[in-house]
C-alpha cells in the first residue's frame, strides 16, 4: 500500500470509522511518504512535528485553494474559514492572534477553574436527575458538549439562552474541515456560516451599544477604534471560529476520553483511587485518540524535505497527526493506552505559531470534568449502542449512552 492508497482509503467509511490500522500499514512506508504527485504525507511523530514548527510550511490559504478551484467563493463556509487565524499566514495570523491569545493565557486559563468546576457540577446533577430511573443518558449531549460551550461561551459573552443551538451549527460548519470530495457537501457547512455570522453580527452590535466584560465586547470595540488590528469580516470570522474551536475539540476529548475508559476499567479505577494523574490520561487520550486527525500545509521555500523526501515549493504536505501520535520509533507499543506514559508529548494541538489557542482551558476541562464524573457516579456504566461521527479531520462521538444509577 502507498500513500495515496492510504489517503484514498483514509476517506472510505470503514478508514474514518477506525484509522489506525492504515496508519500502522503507513509508518511501512516511513517517516514520510509521497501520495501522488506534489501531495506528501508526513508520518512520524518527528517529520509531523518538523513540518508543523516550521514557517516555510505555509496554511493553505483561502486565496490559494480559490486559485486551485474558483467555485470555492460561491461557499460562505470556505471564505469565512478563510478570514480566520484557522487558516491565515503570517503576517495577518500574528496580527490577529495577538489580540485574542490574552484571553487563553496561563493566568486567565487557571482564573477559570472555579467556572468549571461550578458548571460540571451543575451538569452531573442534571445527568443524575435524568438518569435516576436506570434510563440512558447521552453523555456526548448532556455533558461533553455543554460543559465546554458554557464555558467558551461565558469567556465570550454570549447569552445564557443561546448557547444550546450551537452544537449543529458547529457540526455542520465543520464539514468545510474535513477532506470534502464533492463541493456539494458543502451545503450545511454554508447554511451553518451564514447563521452563525448573522449572530454573531447582532451580537457586535448590542456590545458596542452595550459594552461588557467579555471578549466579543473587546474585540469589537478594537475593530471600531482601530480597524488596521482586525477588520470587521476578521471579527466575525474569529468570533465563530472562537466558539466552534472552543468546545468542538474537547466535546471530542471527553467523549473520546470516557469511551477508552469504558474499555479499560483498571484505568478508571486508578483514576478514582489517584494512582492514574489527571493530566496524564488526558495527554494519553489526546495520544491514543486524537480528537484532531490530521492537518496541511503547503511548501513555501526551496530546498525544504519531510522525513527525507524533498518537498519542493507548491507541495502539499498531509501531517497525519493521528499517525504521528501512534509512531513506533517515538513510542513504546504505540497501541497500548497508557497513562503511565511521562513524556507523550501528542501533537493532537499542532505545533509552532497555529499551536491551538485554546489547548491550555481544554486541558483544564478534561482535567476538572473526568474525576468529579467518576466520583459522581460510582457504577457508570455504558448504557447502550455508541455512534460515532462520520468524519476524518475531527473525530469523536455523535452520541455516547451511559447509566448513572
């Protein structure tokens, strides 16, 4: 198998719904591997992780992918996207993520663990209620989304009332993530943008009518006074980015997180009697099932190479993160969920200057949520039939039932 038959089975249903055999056949071809003409496939941990801190490997930018294929503009969900450090190069990616990277700084992050902590607590209550007759609770619905869009949606600003409708719309939008073969399965993705930027819209005007402590108030307000910082079509691009980015990622950690639980009751147990640290199975469920799977960059300088194969300008670079946090050379028995692992260092987050923002408050979710669900409920159990996300970029749970009685 070569590396364009792992990408064309990496996009079949049976590849998303379990790819790590493929990445297991593709650390055979090496660290790196090319999938077709100017496509490359960055393997292992070290060729990923050389790619992802390294600037001459350049996002794919919306003006590129619109010279690749022009019929990308009529997509609303692309040129938003677009307009978002998600997909902006230097210098509009530092310009921009300047402004909000203090809103996830370490001081800020660790102010809002009485957040959390009040919030998991406020939801474990509400999965008990709903389960105290022995009935199924969807735990994908009743916790893992709504622990995360609280809490990204409090640092925002955004209305109590409003923060339970997002997770469709951040369901659909992300279909514009992932490797889409025909542009009509872009549909909900547009439909998904063009709400969320209607709203997002309104919002900014009610801030700078009534401004707030929250970071929609100011960012819209460096977006009136200084418009060279962020422009409006940044603001409402980075504000829907914010909010999807802000819960999708751990949605999928937790749920990902408390199946491989599920599997693996010694490491509950540990958990529950402290033997297994917190921060360690986290770093080992972002490892073992990353909730991010992959990612591009596109070469931008001569004389660049991917695990030894040369990448010349223009090359697509797939960074099979998911691989890379499975490689043999970088890990003992790769297959094996491990928490007692010390040293993962996953690339579940990217790395170099696209380092996801908010990595640092998922972390402290995970961290905070798992313990206080185990010691709520001593007999979790699985409650039924788990269903799986048809994706490859963002893989986790569409609904994961457990009991609680």
């Amino acid at each position: 198998m070569d590396g364009a038959s792992i990408i064309e089975q990496l996009m079949t249903g049976e590849g998303r719904a379990d790819p790590y055999p493929l990445y297991a056949r593709a650390h055979g071809l090496g660290a790196a591997a090319t999938a077709g003409p100017g496509t490359v496939l960055a393997i292992g941990h070290a060729a990923a992780s050389q790619v992802l801190r390294n600037p001459a490997f350049a996002l794919e930018d919306t003006e590129t992918l619109l010279l690749s294929d022009p019929l990308l503009a009529r997509h609303s969900s692309v040129t938003l996207l677009g307009r978002s450090i998600l997909q902006r190069n230097a210098p509009d990616h530092g310009r921009v993520r300047s402004l909000i990277a203090s809103a996830f700084n370490a001081r800020r992050v660790a102010a809002l663990r009485p957040a959390v902590v009040a919030a998991t607590g406020r939801l474990l209550e509400g999965m008990a209620e709903s389960g105290a007759d022995g009935s199924p609770v969807d735990f994908m619905d009743a916790f893992a989304f709504r622990l995360p869009v609280e809490v990204i949606c409090e640092l925002l600003g955004v209305p109590g009332p409003d923060r339970f409708r997002f997770r469709g719309l951040a369901g659909d939008l992300t279909i514009a993530l992932e490797l889409v073969q025909d542009l009509d399965e872009l549909t909900a993705a547009d439909e998904a943008a063009d709400e969320l930027s209607d709203y997002f819209t309104e919002l900014v005007a009610q801030r700078l009518a009534h401004p707030r402590d929250d970071l929609v108030s100011d960012l819209a307000r460096t977006a009136a006074d200084a418009p060279g910082r962020i422009s409006g079509a940044e603001l409402l691009a980075n504000l829907v980015l914010l909010l999807v980015a802000g819960f999708e990622t751990t949605t999928n950690l937790l749920g990902n997180g408390l199946a491989l639980l599920f599997r693996h009751p010694a490491v509950m147990d540990g958990l529950r009697t402290g033997s297994v640290a917190p921060a360690l199975l986290t770093d080992e469920v972002l490892r073992h099932d990353s909730p991010v799977q992959l990612t591009v960059r596109v070469a931008a300088a001569e004389g660049l190479a991917v695990g030894g194969v040369p990448t010349p300008p223009g090359t697509v670079v797939v960074v099979l993160l998911g691989a890379a946090n499975h490689d043999p050379a970088r890990y003992d028995r790769p297959e094996l969920f491990d928490p007692g692992r010390t040293d993962s260092q996953p690339l579940s987050f990217g790395g170099g200057p696209h380092y996801c923002l908010g990595s640092q408050l998922a972390r402290l979710e995970a961290e905070v949520a798992v313990p206080a669900l185990l010691d709520r409920f001593p007999r979790l159990a699985p409650g039924g039939v788990s269903t799986r996300r048809d994706r490859l970029v963002l893989r986790g749970y569409e609904t994961l039932p457990v009991t609680v009685r």
